[in-house]
C-alpha cells in the first residue's frame, strides 16, 4: 500500500465486518472519522510513526451497536429518581420507595418508576401499599413498560379521581368490586395524574441525557433512535436537551428521533411536524421520524387483537384491546407524512395492530410510489401468518426488542394464558419473519428493559433469557449469532438512515465496538458473558472498559 498513514489501525483479532463483500477481517484502519482500509496483514503497511495502534489480542471488532427503539432522556431522569427497575418482588419494591422518600424529604413529588408487574398478584399493586410507606405526598411510578402507573391516594385526590370519574377514551382507571380505584391506571388514564407532576427542567433532561449517553457507549451503542421526541405523558420533551447537546459537542451518538404523533388530534399536526423536523435537527441530531402507537401491550389487555382475548378460564371475552388511532385515519395520516418524506414509526404489538400498521404502509406504497421514507414497525409480539410475508413486500422494517422473547412471569403468568395456545405461539416471530426475507432492526426500549444489545444477542438466538435455564420460548424463532449482530448494527443503521454506518467496510464512518472475546468461539448459552471493551464513535474512543 502506498496511501498515507493511518490515525488507527486495530488489529491482532477477529473482525466481523457484516460487509457483504468481506466477512471476516483482522485487521482495520481508520483516517479522521472515515474507514480506510480493511482486510488482514497488508493494512499493517498503514501504520506510521504517530499511528494509533490497538492489539485487538484475540478479541472481536464488530461495527457499532445501534438502538432502533429506545428513549435515553426519559430513562436517564429515572435513574435519578425512584428507579425501582429490577425489583422483582412486593415487599422489595415498596421498600425501595420507602428508602427513597426518606432520603428525599425534599421531593414534593415521589416519581420514578420501572416496577415488574410480575412483583405483584395479577400484575397489579395498590394505593394501600404506597399509604403506608408515603401518606403525605403523592406517589405517581410508571410501569417498567410505561402502559401502566402506581399512585397513591394523595395523587389520586390531587387528581379528583373516585369511584365517579369515568375512564377515558383510550385508557381505563381498575378499581375494586366496590368500585373504588385501586391505584392502578392503565395507558390514557395515567395522564389524569401525569399532568399534574412537576416537569422535568431543561437542565435536568440535558444532564439526564448526558447520563444515559454514557451509559449507552458502555454498552457499545454508537447511534440510536429516540422513539418518543415530543411531550407524552409525564415525559417532557427531549428536543431542547438533543439540540443543546448536538450544538455544543456533547452529543457524541448519532440519533434519530421520532417526534410524537398526538393521538388526540389529527392531520391538522402534520404542518406542526414539518416544522419541528426543520428546526429541530442539528449536527449528529435530526427528527425526520414520527411515532405513531397504534396499541397498548398485551399484559394489560390493550394490545390489539383480531379475536378476543381469553378469560382466566380460557373463555372468549368482549375483548379484543384498543387501537388508539382509527384505521382509516392512520391510512391517511401515513399516506400524507410519508408524502412528506417522514419515516413512519409504528408502536404495534398486537396481530390487530400489526396489521393496521402494514395496511397504512401499503396505502402509502400505493398512493405515493415506493420512496425511500424507510417505514418500521417496532414490538411485533404477535403477527398473524398471513402477515409475515408482508414486511418484505412492503418494505417495511420489522424492530424487534429480543429480550421479550423469552419465558418470564410476565409472559407466562400474564400473557399466553390470555392470548390461547394458537395465538400465543404467534409470539416474536423473528426467524419466520427472517426466512421469509424482511429486514430486522432491534432496539431496547430502555427503561423498558435493558439497554445492553450483548443481552438482546443472547436471547434472539437462544430464546432464553441471560442467566435463565429454563425452556426455550418458540424454539423455531430462534435466529442465528450473525443475523442477531446484523439486526443490531446493519438493520438499525437502515432504519436510522446512517447508510455510511452499520458495517465495516472501507469508507464507512469509523463507529466500532472492540468487544472482551468472541462470542462465536463459545457455546450460545454464553453470549450474555461478553462484554464491551472499546467504543468508537468516528474513530474517537467514547468508551474503555480497561480490559
């Protein structure tokens, strides 16, 4: 070679390139932010005398991690309140809470969230357990998959909610035989109480950001997309935190973010939206997606379904969940962003909502030509057969969350016996939708569950969670080491439109992650033991683990 000497070179290990053109490597360079060569021995003719050289030792090279689903300023402000995430039974987390009002006599609010509906019978704790342990100040915890809130009776009177106050049109208030509410609010309702919690400042969800950036990178992940960039719930807006971190450097991700579609509204936003992706994209940030959540989740009965779902006797009920956006209107709202060059991205977890989803790409294919707007469906738990195929004739992208995939209480106790036998092997259909020819992305949906892709890995291609013996979930869904990178680096990277990343190949920017070993040198049962040594975001090391 007789090109100019490289700012890095990383070699002495396995590289996984998921570059068609070149599989395997050991060797890579890298110039300013760019790629410059890739191959074995002959790009060692690259290093100079103030060349940074990596000996890679064996360890595996692999392009960076991306999260096509996940909201890092929302989770990065949890950590820093009563963030009961990973507590797994009652009695723990009520003590959790108890903990953190104490060492927060300040906080007029108790707020946080992340609590296991697997801790409590049916999925479903009470005022009572809050009144005992925080009588004097309202208590308001999401769920750890945000569908569902704790409050206690403080927060409910602040709220005027009683026996009286009639659900809203797109959630529901459980109460108990007598009709009085037990604490528990589902989807809509939540923001009965939301409303009235103290928003997050604009420093708080810049530091929150930072916070969860950091986190990100130590798990590998180079770029993400945000999949709610708008108000929702008592979520405040991440766009100011983006924007600040994007025009000052701090931003050191790549990042799309998808900007909430208010279900409570209609196509009247759209002109809303056109502006906010104009004024609100910046640097290594822009907004170019919008969120559009078709359904709830099937723990709670609101993910929506073609049939109903079952009783605790496995009878058929009136059922069948809630579509939070008529399908007509979402044909036409779809149909016109993606006119506009708006990138649909889809909450749908339900066979109902599923399809919802596919019917709105199609009337955009249809009405619009195929353009290059890159549509996703994120969830996916359950798909009818019939639709499976449709991903790949639409074009649109299949965003698994991996880690759902896989018995747990949560799925065991509160979701197959209410979706049936037939229905509930229906569930996470990664390889079918694999072999029939779809594009696959993954993402988290952190603080959902975890943000570790190493974790996501593990379970799309074992179907078992890390650390769990037990039976295989679907075992023919089960995917292969290198589809599972792909869906991670590669399938993201299409989603997020950062075409000159998700591989390693020459020319592409330099977003590498230098794992502690290589996962395919070991058994499959292992790949949750492998761990991030080195991150790069364009050629600059954002991370080291010291290994």
């Amino acid at each position: 070679m007789c090109h100019a000497p490289a700012d890095l070179v990383l070699t002495g290990g396995p590289v996984l390139t998921l570059d068609s053109a070149r599989s395997r490597a050991t060797t890579v360079a890298v110039t300013g932010d760019r790629i410059t060569a890739v191959g074995h021995d002959e790009v060692r003719d690259l290093i100079g005398p103030k060349t940074e050289v990596v000996d890679l030792a064996g360890k595996l090279l692999v392009p960076g991690f991306q999260d096509a689903h996940v909201h890092p300023v929302s989770a990065g402000l949890e950590l820093a309140q009563c963030d009961l995430t990973g507590i797994l039974t009652a009695p723990e987390s009520v003590a959790a809470v108890r903990a953190y009002a104490v060492a927060h006599p300040e906080a007029e609010w108790i707020t946080g969230g992340g609590w296991s509906m697997e801790a409590f019978t049916g999925g479903s704790p009470t005022k009572d357990l809050l009144d005992a342990v925080v009588p004097d100040r309202p208590v308001y915890l999401p769920n750890r998959d945000h569908h569902g809130a704790w409050a206690n009776s403080r927060a409910l009177r602040l709220a005027g909610i009683d026996r009286d106050t009639p659900d809203p049109a797109d959630g529901r208030i459980e109460r108990d035989p007598n009709g009085e509410p037990t604490g528990l609010l589902q989807e809509g309702a939540m923001d009965l109480i939301a409303r009235l919690t103290p928003p997050s400042t604009p420093a708080q969800r810049l530091a929150a950001l930072l916070r969860a950036q950091r986190l990100l990178h130590s798990y590998g992940i180079t770029a993400w997309q945000d999949a709610i960039v708008g108000t929702f719930g008592a979520m405040g807006d991440p766009s100011d935190a983006y924007l600040t971190a994007a025009r000052d450097g701090s931003l050191t991700a790549r990042v799309a973010g998808a900007l909430w579609w208010d279900r409570e509204r209609g196509a009247e936003q759209i002109p809303e939206l056109v502006a906010r992706r104009a004024e609100s994209s910046h640097g290594r940030y822009r907004a170019g997606s919008v969120k559009l959540m078709v359904d709830g989740v099937a723990e709670t009965g609101t993910a929506a379904l073609l049939d109903p779902y079952l009783d605790g006797c496995g009878c058929a009920t009136a059922n069948r969940g809630t579509s939070f956006i008529a399908p007509a209107d979402l044909r036409r709202y779809v149909t016109e962003l993606d006119a506009l060059g708006f990138q649909a991205h889809f909450h749908a977890l339900g066979d109902r909502a599923v399809r919802e989803a596919l019917d709105a790409v199609e009337a955009a294919r249809t009405a619009n030509g195929w353009r290059d707007t890159r549509p996703h469906l994120a969830h996916v738990q359950v798909v009818h057969p019939d639709d499976i195929g449709r991903f790949r004739e639409l074009g649109a992208t299949a965003n698994i969350q991996p880690l759902w995939a896989a018995h747990e209480p949560q799925m065991d106790e509160l979701t197959i016996p209410f979706l049936g036998t037939e229905r509930a092997g229906w569930q996470y259909p990664f390889g079918a939708l694999l072999r029939s020819g779809a594009t696959i992305a993954a993402g988290s949906d952190w603080p959902v569950s975890s943000p570790d892709p190493l974790q996501g890995i593990h379970t799309a291609v074992n179907r078992v969670g890390p650390g769990d013996c037990g039976p295989v979930f679907l075992p023919d869904q089960r995917i292969g080491l290198t589809a599972a990178f792909a869906a991670y680096t590669a399938g993201s990277a299409h989603v997020n439109h950062l075409d000159d990343t998700g591989s390693v190949r020459a020319g592409a920017l330099a977003d590498l992650v230098v794992l502690d070993r290589d996962p395919y040198a070991a058994p499959p049962e292992e790949i949750a033991a492998t761990r991030v040594a080195r991150t790069y975001v364009g050629g600059q090391q954002v991370y080291d683990a010291g290994l």
